[in-house]
C-alpha cells in the first residue's frame, strides 16, 4: 500500500502557523506594553533572536531536554541499518539516531526538516520489544520526519513554555511594582489565554499527527499489526515505571509514540495523544484496507 499524503494533517499544520504568527504578536505586544523601553527594533530583535533559536536549534533543544546522545553506527549498527533501511522505503534522508537512557520505553523525532532530522529511542524499548516491533515504532517516527509536523509541534511548545513563565511570574512583578501592577494584570490575564490557544493548537496537532504517523508506519513496513503490537506493550510497560523515573521524562510527552504520563488525558481536549484504543482501531481499519490494496 503506498504512502498518501495527509490533507487533513497538512491543513491543519499550516493553520498551526497562521495561529502561531498571531500568538507570537500578542507576546511581542504584552513585551511591549510591560517594558515600553524596549523599543520597537528591540521587540524585532527579540523575535528574531527566538525565532532564530526555535528553527535552528529545534532538535537540539530537545535532545538537551530530553538527555538523549546522538549515538553512531559503531555503537548501535543493527539499530542504524533499521534506520536506514525505513528511511529509504519512506523515501527520506536516513535521519540522524540518538539513544536516550530512560527505563520509560519510548521514540519521539525531531529536526527541522528531513534533512536534519533525528530519530531517538530509549535504551529500554530497543530491549523491550522485538525487530519487527522496533521496525514499526521506527516508522513511525520517520513518518513524523516525512510529514514535516515536528518544528511546527517544538514551537508550539515553546510558546506555551514562554506563556506559563508569564503566568507563574506576573503576580510576582505586580506585588514588588505596584505602579506597574496594572500593566502586569493585564499581561497575566492574556498570558492565560496565550497559554489556552497554544495548548489547544500543540494537543489538537499532536494527537492527530499521532494517527498519520501510525498510518505511515503501517504504510511503510506494511505491518500495522506490528505497531498494535508495540503499543500495547510499550503502555503495559510504561504503567509498571515508577512516577517518579516517568516525572523525569514528562516534557517530552507530547513527542513521545507513547506519553510517559498519562494524567492529562482525563480531558481529552487536552491530551498531547489520542486514546490507544482508537489507535489500536485505526490501525485495524488500516490493516484491512491492505488485505485488499497492493503495497
């Protein structure tokens, strides 16, 4: 069965942006209106600056969050010629690979493009699950590298960090200045809205860029059992992992195939990823449709 282009995923990917660009002018209006001495050619700056750091630093900034280490083909060959292997069939550059130690079993992707991107997994995974299984959770990731969703999903997140700073911190700033307390009212009171329009936009993105890359997994090794196989036993696993060692993992939920915490998916609204049960369903619904199509 070959590779579709997702519309849906697409579509949504670029009203992301158009939503991002107006999220991203009411942080340089609230910059502006709390330190009015920065000057308009300093809030240019400042955006450029974060722009900057955001697009080219993007899959960096996740492996320093994340303690994962760019590992080479000496030290993980079977794990690289996996890789490389699922990249050609994708139809992608062979991404970079990176082992992260965690015993939270888990895969994310990152980079800005297929060019730079990076594919890491955890040291638990690659012993937890067998070569087929590894196959289709690696696909999976390439399909995230192949649907191009990863920078859009890392700025998103971004905006939202920069949002919650402003929240946790205005009250603060309103206490210590009083005659600037009005302005940082009124900056705390957008900064929660910022941080609701930009945690819908990340979870909406996210949960449905889970779905296309299951289907592109199942796409590209022709094995959508094999994924439903790996999903069951990465979250069975996951659920024996003490809180503690899944706390330390939890910013990279939403890259995660599956999150390490799953607390917030008591409103689905909010989940960085759809329920595995309509995961597991989709890609049932997929494995039939191949009985019948031509690989």
């Amino acid at each position: 069965m070959k590779w579709k282009r997702d519309i849906g995923l697409t579509m949504r990917i670029i009203m992301t942006w158009a939503l991002l660009l107006l999220v991203y002018l009411v942080f340089l209006t609230i910059l502006g209106a709390l330190f009015p001495g920065i000057g308009a050619w300093g809030l240019f700056a400042i955006a450029f600056v974060m722009a900057f750091v955001q697009y080219f630093f993007s899959d960096q900034l996740v492996l320093w969050s994340t303690g994962a280490r760019e590992v080479s083909a000496d030290e993980y060959p079977e794990l690289h010629r996996m890789v490389e292997k699922l990249a050609a069939e994708a139809g992608i550059p062979k991404p970079r690979v990176a082992v992260m130690p965690s015993p939270v079993p888990n895969a994310f992707a990152t980079g800005r493009s297929p060019s730079r991107a990076l594919v890491a997994v955890t040291d638990s995974i690659v012993r937890l699950l067998n070569r087929d299984e590894l196959e289709a959770v690696l696909a999976h990731e390439l399909s995230h590298v192949k649907n191009r969703d990863m920078l859009t999903l890392t700025i998103a997140s971004f905006i939202t960090m920069i949002a919650t700073i402003i929240i946790q911190h205005a009250w603060i700033f309103s206490y210590t200045d009083r005659r600037e307390g009005g302005a940082w009212m009124i900056a705390w009171i957008v900064a929660i809205v910022v941080w609701i329009i930009s945690t819908l936009l990340t979870r909406s993105l996210s949960r449905y860029r889970e779905f296309a890359a299951d289907r592109g997994s199942a796409y590209i090794t022709g094995r959508p059992k094999a994924l439903i196989s790996a999903l069951y036993k990465i979250s069975g696993r996951i659920d024996e992992v003490p809180d503690k060692k899944k706390r330390e993992v939890e910013g990279a939920n939403a890259f995660f195939i599956i999150p390490a915490l799953s607390g917030d998916t008591l409103m689905e609204l909010f989940s960085t990823h759809p329920p595995l049960d309509k995961r597991v369903a989709a890609l049932e619904q997929v494995a039939e449709e191949m009985q019948y199509s031509p690989r």
